[in-house]
C-alpha cells in the first residue's frame, strides 16, 4: 500500500500538480494543503493531494459500479481538451466552451434547446430544408454551430447526472452553485487561489497546466473504468440468473397402458338376443280344414 503511494507522489510531482498561484492570489481557506512557499509561489502539499486522489477515485468508481454518469467541465483553453477526452472514455458528457445558466436549475428548458438542436440537424442531414433561401439556410447552420458549442457535450444527456468534474471551481462558480443547489456531488481540482469547502471531494492542485489537468483526468477515467467494468460483470450475472430461473420444470404426464396409437373409449353394446335359427322367412302356419270326402 505505501508503495503504490510512493509511486502515486512521484507521478503527481512530475505532472506537476504540486504548483500553486502566487501567494497574494490565495485563499485561507486552503492553508491546510500547502506545504510551503518557494519563489513567492505555494506548492502543495502532494501527501495530502495523493490522499484525497484516492477518496475521489473510490467515488467515481461507486458510480461507475452503479451505472452512473459523470459531466465534466472545463471551459479554460488547458481543461477543454482533456474534459472532452475524459467523457468520451466514460462515455459521459462534458461542457468545454461555456456553462450556460440554468442547465441543472432549468433543465426542462435546456433540453428544449438540445431536442431542437438534434431535430434540426436530423432534417438538415436529410436536406429536407433545401427549400429555404440560401441566406435562411445559413442562418440555420449558423444557429446549430452556436448551439453545438455550448451544448453538443451535454446532446445525449436525458437527465441529470450523478456527479460532476469540474477543473478550475473558481472560473466555473456557476456550475459549482447549480449542482450544489440540486445537491450533485461534485469532484473538484482546487488550486491554492480557490475555496476548497465548496467542493464534495477537493483534489488539491495545479488547474493552470494542461500536463497537470491530463494526469488527474487520466486518474479519474481509470477509476470510473474500473467500476464500470464491475457493473458489466454484475449485469450479466444478473441476465443469466434470471435466464435460469425462467426455466421451469415441465408438468409430468400420466403415462397410458400402451394398447395402440390411438386410444378409443369401447361404449358397451346392448346385447341382441338371439332368435333359433329356421329360415331366413319366418311365417305363421295356419291349421287347413278338412275336405270332406
């Protein structure tokens, strides 16, 4: 166990997760994960971080091993990459180019706009809107460009999800309030400038440096890998216990005295009684009178 946390600090020291902001820039509230102050910059305490690493992971993977999904978000130009790799390896969703307000609080509304955004792109794709002037048309492809960058991570999304990822807590304070109101758990990488009490699972680190960012990405995607291979082998345990118990035992059958193939109930026959035997004719014989000679 120390080993694989020995390695864990080394990894997270050359990622460079220990650095922090300058220390004018910084929050109180974080002094428990600083370590010290080097060139006026913090640096974090990586024990501390690795720890709470490991509570996150234990986290997502319990979502994963429920079948759960994560939305992750990062709309700074070092997160945005990453987020949409991360959710397409989780199969997930992501919001890179901007938080739109109301996606959690009036999410009735926001799927509105992604139905609209899906049947519109359907009918396009099948050039039924051919009709329209070409000025139209442009407007309309113009409209779904728009609607595509702040919704097309979030399209497949037909309900809230069971937590989210967000890189920088700071610039995403929008998010951070939404899911805290609605109560959604969230898994935050919290930089030495931001207030860590705002985050369900903090990940103490640096949120400016995309080698950084990658690597705890990379470390929440393992994790929710894992439980959701968990939850696969569950589901077919579950398909093929279920299979067998649909096997019910066939009804015995009353075997027959084998007599012939087929079987035909014999009705007793009234008995005909039997006449003597004479003639095939039976006729009366009447007594002749005498002739008188």
């Amino acid at each position: 166990m120390q080993e694989n946390k020995t390695v864990g600090l080394q990894s997270l020291l050359e990622s460079g997760v220990h650095f922090g902001h300058q220390t004018r820039k910084w929050d109180p509230r974080m002094e428990k994960y600083i370590f010290t102050v080097k060139d006026d910059i913090h640096i974090l305490d990586l024990y501390k971080s690795a720890e709470l690493l490991d509570e996150a992971k234990s986290f997502v993977e319990r979502i994963a091993a429920n079948g759960g999904k994560l939305l992750f978000v990062g709309t700074k130009r070092q997160a945005q990459q990453g987020v949409i790799d991360a959710a397409n390896a989780t199969k997930g969703y992501y919001i890179d180019y901007r938080w739109l307000g109301g996606t959690f609080t009036n999410f009735t509304t926001i799927q509105k706009r992604i139905e609209y955004l899906i049947n519109t792109e359907e009918k396009r794709a099948k050039n039924q809107l051919n009709h329209l002037p070409k000025k139209e048309l442009q407007k309309v492809d113009d409209k779904l460009a728009k609607l595509n960058k702040y919704l097309g991570g979030v399209k497949e999304m037909m309900k809230l999800p069971e937590a989210i990822f967000v890189v920088d807590i700071g610039k995403e304070n929008i998010a951070i309030q939404e899911a805290r109101k609605l109560k959604i758990p969230i898994i935050g990488i919290v930089d030495t400038d931001c207030n860590p009490e705002l985050v369900d699972y903090p990940i103490p680190g640096n949120d400016d440096s995309i080698k950084s960012v990658r690597f705890l990405l990379n470390e929440i995607v393992e994790s929710y890998t894992s439980g959701a291979n968990s939850f696969q082998e569950e589901v077919v345990e579950q398909l093929t216990a279920a299979e067998e118990s649909i096997e019910e035992p066939t009804a015995e059958v009353e075997e027959t005295p084998e007599t012939s193939d087929v079987t035909t109930t014999e009705e007793p026959t009234a008995e005909v009684e039997e006449t003597p035997e004479t003639s095939d004719v039976t006729t009366t014989e009447e007594p002749t009178a005498e002739v008188e000679e």
